[in-house]
C-alpha cells in the first residue's frame, strides 16, 4: 500500500516561485515577532527617556547642593567678618590712647572673642573637653608630658591648645600635656 502526503503548509500550496518570496514560518510566528521587535523597541525608548531624565534630575540635584553651599558658606563669612569688625575696632580704640583705653581694649577684645565663640557653637563647633579626662589620641595630641603619681598616670593635665569638633568631625584635636606615672 502506498501512503500519500499532502503538504498543507500555505508555502506549499504555492508554486516554486511565490514559495521563495514566503517565509518558512506560519503567520502566527511572524506576528508574534513582529510583536516582540515592537515591544523590544518602546522598552529601549522607554530606558532611553527614562536615563535622560536621570541624569536632568541628578544635574538639578547637583546645582541646589552647590547654590545650598554657596550660600551658607556666604551666610557664615558674613558673620565672621562682624567679628572682624569688632577685631578692628578694639585694635583702633587702643591705637587712640593706649593708656586710658587698655581695660576697655581687653573687654572688647574677650567679648569679641566669646561672640566668635558663640557663633561657632551656632554653626555646630563645639570645644573638646580633655582637661582631667584619660588620654584619647583620637582627640588630643600630647605635645608634652609631665611625671605625675600612679592616680595621675596618663590623665590630660593641660589643655596647651584646645580642640573642636564638628558633629562626628574633630576639626582640631587639642594639643595637651598628659601625666605619666
């Protein structure tokens, strides 16, 4: 017995001419396709915009930090130069008539001083307390050491020069003379 097989793919039924024109895949595979390279490319449209706004959004970002800097860095010189101002005013007062004005001169000058001070604190600098505290050389440096009884051993003695941080920050470590036993 002989087995006939009819090919019923739609390439098949067309003549040998119209079959290369045609794909060898079904339409469904090629709509599916088509789909596919459709999405592929609103997805890398979508990537692409989303990217250009990324890097909009991060220059902007960029210039508020840099405009928020400038402008408390301007907001502080200000301040200090008052000090300034009061630093330059003393030493005028003083030139006038050494004399008579030398108390008035030492007032000006340490209220000038606590005023710096204060506003340091404002801007969030406090002073290190080392004093009478065990030796921490992540806040001081010893600069000097003094010999001292075994209850004394290894205790600040002396701020030389006083440190001061920022928050987490030591800005200056005090300079100290320690005790050793």
């Amino acid at each position: 017995m002989k087995v006939r097989v009819v090919d019923r793919r739609h390439h098949a039924e067309a003549g040998p001419e119209e079959a290369k024109d045609r794909s060898p895949y079904p339409t469904v595979v090629e709509e599916l396709r088509a789909r596919t390279e459709a999405a592929e490319k609103r997805a890398l449209e979508i990537v692409a915009r989303a990217e250009a706004e990324l890097d909009a959004v991060r220059e902007r970002l960029t210039r508020d930090v840099e405009r928020r800097v400038r402008e408390g860095r301007s907001d502080l010189l200000r301040q200090l130069l008052e000090v300034a101002d009061d630093l330059d005013r003393a030493s005028g007062a003083a030139a006038a008539d050494a004399a008579s004005v030398a108390a008035s001169v030492v007032r000006g000058v340490e209220l000038t001083r606590q005023k710096l001070l204060d506003l340091l604190k404002a801007q969030g600098v406090e002073p290190l307390e080392t004093a009478g505290q065990p030796y921490d050389p992540h806040l001081a440096e010893a600069v000097a050491v003094e010999p001292v009884g075994p209850e004394r051993d290894n205790l600040v003695l002396e701020d030389l020069q006083r440190g001061y941080r920022y928050g987490e920050t030591i800005l200056r470590p005090a300079r100290v003379k320690v005790g050793k036993a």
